[in-house]
C-alpha cells in the first residue's frame, strides 16, 4: 500500500477508526484481516472508554464539527454496548470477552 491509498490523517478520521474498532468488538462489524465476525465487549468497552477520554481531555479544543461527531459516536457506541451487555444477561450466557 501506498502513502496515495491512505486516508488523510485527522481528528475525526482518528475518531471514526476507533468507532470502528469499537463496533468490530461489539460484533456489528467484520474484522478486516479476516472478515469474520466477533464479538469481545471487554474490547468494546475499552474503546469506548478511551473515545471517552479523548472527550475529556479535548473539551475546549474541538472545532464544532469534531464536538458534535465524537458526541453522536460515543453516544452510538454506548448504546450498542449496553443493548449487547443485556442481551448476554438475557440469554444467561458470560458476555464474550
């Protein structure tokens, strides 16, 4: 691959990579090497949390734009997760991970 075929590295394409990563745990995304799909909610979560300290620690510093879409993707991925989290209870069965 060359530097031509890379996205152009930014605040929001960093947030949208770990967005995906996040939803690549949850089970709601394939897994790029090799397609498949799994589900890890402790890994989920982990991303979660760490777009939860990007918020933290960038409130002030974000242009409108940014605010708004980290905002959507965590409030997104925090739903996802809690829908996946009762659902493993649901079923009784030790949430993947």
């Amino acid at each position: 691959m060359n530097d031509e075929t890379l996205p152009q590295i930014d605040f929001a394409t960093f947030i949208l990579s770990l967005s995906h990563s996040a939803l690549m745990h949850l089970g709601e995304a394939p897994d790029p090497l090799t397609n498949q799909v799994h589900a890890d909610l402790s890994l989920a979560k982990q991303n979660i949390d760490i777009l939860g300290l990007l918020e933290d620690k960038t409130k002030g510093n974000l242009s409108g734009d940014e605010e708004r879409l980290l905002a959507q993707v965590l409030f997104d991925l925090r739903m996802r997760y809690v829908e996946r989290a009762n659902a493993a209870d649901r079923t009784g069965e030790p949430p993947p991970g």
